[in-house]
C-alpha cells in the first residue's frame, strides 16, 4: 500500500454568533439518494459520523441523525418536508436535487452540502466565497477531473478506441460533464457511448448487449450520488464482461473499479460535519461560511482488479499513484 496526502480542503470562515444549542439532542437531517446499507454509502456516512466526532459531538449525546434516501429523485421534496416535519434543525444534503428541495422548504432550514458537483454552475449557491442564503458546504472538482480520467484511459490502453459513458440523467451536472467529456474524446480520436442510468435492475443486461454489440475499451462512471451508490454492483458486471472501470472518486476503485482519479468523498463528507459544528453550536450563518472544494486530487489504482482483467499497469502510472490497492 502506497499511500501520499490524498486531499487538502482550504477555506475561511466568518461567524454570526446567534444563539447555543440546547442540552438536549440536536436532530439532524440526511436526504440523499440511493440506500442506507450499500458500501459506498455506508463509507459516506462513516465519513460524517467521524468528521461529527472530531468536533465534539457524539450520536445520542448531542445530536440524532434522521436519515432519508431515495431512487426516484422526484420524491425528494416529499422527504425533505418529512425532514422538517421530524423538526431537524439542518439538512445534509448529497445531490442537487436533494439540496434544492430542502432550499424550497418554509420556514426555511441551514442546509449543507455533502460534496455537491459545481454548486455555483447549478444556481444552488451565489458563490464559493459568499454562499448567501442558508445553504453551504462542500463541493467537488468533478467538472475539472471527468475529462482528465481519458489521459489515464491512454496510459492504461494507447489502442483504445471506444469508451462508455454512465450517467445519471436526473443528475443536472450531467449536462456539464458529458459534452466536456465528448469534446476530450474526439480530440483523442475516442468514441463516446452514452448509457443513461436510469435503473439498477437492467444494467447487467445492458452491459452485456453493449459489449457483445461494440468493442468497448472501458467504462466510466460520471460522478453521481445514484450511480456511485451501485459502484460495487456496476465493478462487478464489468468485471465480468472484461471491462475496465474508471470513475472520479477514490471510493469507486475501493469498491473494485481499476482507477479512480479525483477526490475522496468519504472526506468531503468528514468536512461537512465542521458546517454543522458551526451553525449548529455557534449559531453561525450559512450565507458566510463559504463552500469548500479540494484543493488535490488523488489517484488510485486497484492492482486486484488489474490483474483479475488481466491489464499490466504500467510503472509509470503506479509512479503516480497516491494509493494502490493490492
């Protein structure tokens, strides 16, 4: 195991101090999509818990966690208003969708992100430096590192030719990242096939016809809350139809995928919890705390899952390498 900083996250903050809070357990809300017992989101929710540790608070001491996850993201207005109604005093939020249906509710509620894509791009905050509103948090470099995972799809595979692309198409950011993606794949003399992800219980099925119909070099995964939500599940498929997978956050390749290059999610959500610290304890406005994004990316490559496809890294990738997994 080699292992490297994988990430920094740097930011100021400015305090409104308002009122403490109370003795009693402080509920607090997480609307996101996908499940509560899969392995991405049970390191997700790991990241918080710890990240809420390290600053004092303890689960049944000072605060409660209601939970709430989704498939269908047209139900999350329904969940947030569930939220409020269970009297949560803050919302963590893991996907757009989640964050603007918690910013529609009234009264209004502080929300936090939980590693949001492009939250300025997507009208959820004025700014990275002055949020306003009641909404703050964590943001990734997804729109930066979707079309960066191609140089490594060429380091890996000089003859690669085709590349599958899975998306969310409830996910706005898609609409942000896929024509990056296609702009960087034609310049590379790529192919790009876009495979909507619209549900889990066909994509072993349509993973197989696409292989068994078109040559595909490889798989990747465009960041989204849903898909990620399936990377074990999606990994092993694609092992199974030899087929590389790349993504942009370190949890995928810990979930099998062959390379990961981008940020740890796990660690964006263990930030997320000095924002609840802050409005919650200090009584601090959201609207000038601003969000924070990585300021590195790591890159992480799992040696089991190479040579499960059989593909030789070369040394010159392992060289750089913040983390591999054998």
């Amino acid at each position: 195991m080699r292992r490297r900083t994988f990430i920094a996250l740097a930011g100021g903050v400015s305090a409104w101090q308002v009122v403490a809070r109370a003795q009693t357990p402080a509920r607090l809300g997480y609307l996101g999509a996908g499940t509560a017992d899969s392995y991405y989101m049970t390191r997700l929710l790991a990241g918080l818990t710890q990240g809420l540790t390290e600053n004092g608070m303890i689960e049944g001491r000072d605060y409660l966690l209601e939970t709430r996850f989704v498939g269908d993201y047209e139900r999350f207005p329904t969940l947030a208003r569930e939220l409020q109604q269970a009297k949560v005093r803050i919302i963590i939020a893991s996907t757009i969708a989640a964050v603007r249906a918690a910013q529609q509710l009234s009264p209004p509620i502080p929300v936090v992100m939980a590693a949001i894509n492009d939250p300025v791009g997507t009208g959820l905050v004025a700014s990275l430096a002055h949020p306003g509103g009641l909404t703050t948090g964590t943001a990734t470099l997804n729109e930066d590192v979707t079309p960066k995972l191609l140089e490594f799809l060429g380091v890996l595979f000089p003859r690669a030719i085709t590349l599958a692309a899975l998306y969310n198409p409830a996910n706005p950011s898609s609409v942000n990242f896929l024509p990056s993606l296609r702009r960087e794949s034609s310049v590379r003399g790529i192919s790009l096939i876009e495979l909507a992800f619209a549900s889990s219980a066909d994509l072993g099925s349509t993973l197989s016809t696409l292989v068994a119909a078109r040559h595909l070099d490889a798989l990747q995964l465009l960041a989204d809350s849903f898909v990620f939500d399936q990377a074990d599940r999606i990994a092993a498929l694609a092992l199974a139809q030899r087929l590389p997978t790349l993504a942009s956050a370190a949890e995928i390749a810990y979930a099998g995928a062959l390379l990961a290059y981008g940020l740890s999610v796990k660690e964006l959500y263990r930030r997320s919890a000095y924002y609840v610290k802050r409005i919650l304890d200090e009584g601090a406005n959201p609207a000038d705390l601003p969000v924070e994004q990585p300021t590195r990316v790591g890159l992480v490559i799992n040696l089991k899952t190479a040579k499960a496809l059989g593909v030789d890294v070369p040394e010159q990738l392992l060289a750089r390498a913040d983390e591999v997994i054998e």
